[in-house]
C-alpha cells in the first residue's frame, strides 16, 4: 500500500462511526449469537468443515448480521461481494453471479454474496439467484429484519438454511462497550474515559440488544464532552442516548409475535407483561379494532365461564374503542387487559366446540331423536316426530329426564376454577338425570 493510499484509507477509517470502526475482524472476536456460533453448533460446524452454502440471516438492527456475512467470507476463503436490495436490481445481481461463475472455473475461488434487506427483492429479482444458489455458483448471505417464511420466496428459502439472530444480552453490550474504550486504533482508547457503572448499565440496557445503538451513544457522549478525563455518568449517558424507533410492521411477523406474547400473557395470568406487549403495540401503531377483537375472542377462548362476565367487559371495551378512538381508548384497553389477566380461566367451552366439530366433520352424525324433532307443521304427527316430548318448564327443578343427543357423550368438562366451579357442580347433578333417561330408554 502508497503512502497515498494509506493516508486515504485513514481518513476514510477516521470518517466511519464507532460501531463500524469496532466490526470484529476475526470470528473468534464477534459476540452473541451462540446459539449457532457457538462450539458444536450448526454454523461453526459447517465452517470446519467447509460446507457453507447459501444461508439466510434474521433479526433486528445491530445484531451482527452484516457483520457476520464478512467474517464468513474470511473464514470460508472467498471474495466478498456485497448488494443492498434496496438501490440494487437484477443488472447487478446478474454481473455478480457471471463474474462468480468466471471465477469458480477458472481458479475454482469462492464469490460470497451479500444481499441486505434481501426481503426488499421482489420474486423475480430473488428467482434470479435460485440457480446459481442451487449449483452453488455464489455462496448466498441474504440479511432480513423480516420473517424469510413469509417474506422470501418459499424455493429459495428451501435451498437455504435460516439463523435467526437475537438480541445482544446487556453482557453482550457491556463486552462491545468495554472493547471499545480500551481499543487505541480503532476505538476510544486514545480518550481518558471512566465510566460510571449506573452509565454503563444504562447504555447496556436501553441499546434493546442493538449494539451500533449502544455504541453510536457511547462515541457522542465521549466526542461531545470538553472535560479531560472523560466522567462519563448516568446523566451523560441519557444526554447520548436518542429515542429508538419502535420496530413494528402491522403485515409482518413482528405483529403477530406481539399479539402472540399478549395474549399469552393474558392467558398466563400476569396483567404487567401483559400491559407490556399492549403498550408495545399502541406505539407501534396497531389498529385497536384489531386488538379489541382479539380480546372479544379470549373472553370465551381462555376465560369463558369460569367469569362469564368477562365477555361482556370485552365487548363493552371494543364499543368504548369505537366510541372513543385514541389515544384515550388505551384506558379502555388497559382495563379490558388487566382484567382479563386476573380472571379465573377457563377453556372448557373452547374444548367442547372444537371436540363437537371435530366428531362432525369426521362424519359421526347422529340422528335427530324423533322427540326432538319439529312438529310445527302438517303430517310431522304422522311421523310420530316430538311425540314423548318433555317440556322442561313443567318439571319442579326445571330439568326433563330426557335424551337430548341419543349416545351417552360428554364435550363440555367444567374446569374447578371461578363460576364454572359452581357450573360444574350443578351440570354434575343434571347429567345424572339425563343418564337415567338414557338408561329407562
């Protein structure tokens, strides 16, 4: 390398962020992401033994994913090429895959391709890579914040295998931090900086896992400070800290991995995870409609008669919604939720419908008894039909020992739990009459 070229590969060094200055530069340096890169793992096994082919990385911002793409062009000895799907089309994608081809025959080198936001292709442009990737031309790294299952075309997804990226733990965080600071070329080291630990617990935790945020907070609050040395201090830390934008798609899969959580949350009883995941879809932008549905459904799903009155306040709440609109319905909403949360459960009535439709749909249809059926018009008494006919109304307790199904067959099983405690108690006593009517008949 010049001199020239070593002065403007430095400037351009000194122009570049701190998170991208800090990028791993061997794979024994990245962190997280150990559920498959960890020892014994799928990818580090694939690595050892030479056998990466074209893969697919999912997850949110600052989790490593581009990151990861250039250390496995390192580790795998091949030429890094990059695309963005975003300014790139299928001009690009096609003088990649040609020159990878030319490469491969030649001198049998490797081409890795990195597509970001690979999800930002359409289905043409992405069944432009399906023979190459299957032929193994390109080693293919497409990087998505979106589901690949419902964004990415199921051929290539099938000739992929899919990392799901977490976020970063705090201590995942802390480690890149703490890197940083002490890094002299690359990072802050040249700065004399003492970091309070209520700072450093604060940047860790609000970054959410993303670690360029962690780190594009860290590199303000040590540029932007006059003092010498450095006390960087809670207060700092929230002066460099900017709002992070909520990452919510209302047709993705981050929708229905929220609602998912809050209505297991309901489900699972605790009213402060589930206030959690409705404020995380408010802000988001979620259609209360959509969420007073849903509650307007786990009344009867996962409540049911264990409080009956649990279908009234969420069909109350769903009106209140339509009423009222945002941003006061959250009020609505957060007492239908909490409410919800602390009721007795219940799915005894889901069970019995599901178990009911189920012995239809496979055909076990039963016969109407002839005491049930109609006799409201001319010639059903010539049929005999509702002859023997209790009417309940005329029994003392209101209860007809009477067949109303003609098999012995039970779906509904009252759970021992709020009102379907009481419920269950006195089905318990009208079941044995109608045992007994079955038996007589």
């Amino acid at each position: 390398m010049s001199l020239f070229e070593a002065s403007e590969d430095a400037h351009r060094r000194s122009a570049q962020p701190l998170a991208a200055r800090m990028r791993p530069a061997r794979l024994a340096e990245f962190v997280g992401q150990e559920h498959f890169l960890g020892p014994g793992k799928l990818l580090t096994r694939l690595l050892a033994a030479d056998r990466l082919g074209s893969v697919i990385f999912y997850g949110p911002p600052g989790t490593g994913k581009t990151t990861l793409a250039r250390l496995l062009a390192t580790e795998s000895r091949s030429r890094f090429r990059q695309l963005s799907a975003v300014t790139s089309g299928v001009k690009d994608l096609r003088e990649i895959l040609v020159d990878a081809r030319d490469e491969l025959s030649a001198s049998g080198g490797k081409t890795l391709l990195f597509i970001d936001e690979i999800h930002r292709f359409n289905k043409a442009q992405q069944d432009v890579l399906l023979p190459d990737v299957e032929e193994g031309v390109a080693i293919l790294v497409g990087a998505t914040t979106e589901n690949p299952f419902f964004t990415i075309n199921s051929a290539l997804v099938s000739r992929s295998r899919v990392f799901q990226f977490e976020p970063l733990s705090v201590e995942h965080v802390k480690t890149l931090i703490a890197r940083a600071l002490a890094d002299r070329e690359r990072g802050l080291g040249r700065y004399d900086v003492r970091m309070r630990p209520d700072a450093l617990d604060f940047l860790a935790e609000t970054s959410d896992g993303d670690a360029r945020r962690a780190l594009s907070a860290l590199e303000i609050g040590v540029l932007s400070s006059q003092d010498s040395p450095i006390e960087f201090t809670r207060q700092l830390a929230e002066e460099s800290v900017q709002r992070k934008a909520i990452q919510y798609d209302r047709l993705g899969d981050v929708h229905y991995d929220a609602i998912s959580a809050l209505i297991k949350s309901i489900r699972g009883s605790d009213p402060d995870a589930a206030l959690y995941w409705l404020a995380r879809m408010l802000e988001g932008g979620e259609d209360v409609r959509f969420l007073a549905r849903r509650l307007v459904i786990l009344a009867s799903e996962d409540v049911g008669n264990a409080d009956p009155a649990a279908l009234g306040l969420a069909v109350a709440t769903a009106h209140a919604c339509e009423l009222v609109g945002l941003p006061e319905c959250q009020l609505n909403l957060a007492q239908a939720v909490t409410y919800l949360a602390c009721a007795p459960k219940s799915n005894a009535a889901t069970v019995g419908i599901y178990e009911a439709r189920h012995d239809v749909s496979e055909g076990r249809l039963l016969p109407v008894p002839v005491h049930l059926r109609d006799r409201n018009y001319a010639g059903a008494k010539r049929l005999g039909h509702g002859e023997g006919y209790q009417y309940a109304h005329d029994r003392p307790e209101g209860i007809a020992e009477q067949d109303y199904l003609g098999v012995d067959r039970t779906y509904y099983r009252p759970v021992d739990r709020g009102f379907e405690q009481e419920l269950g108690q006195r089905l318990e006593k009208i079941r044995e009459k109608l045992r007994k009517s079955r038996k007589t008949r």
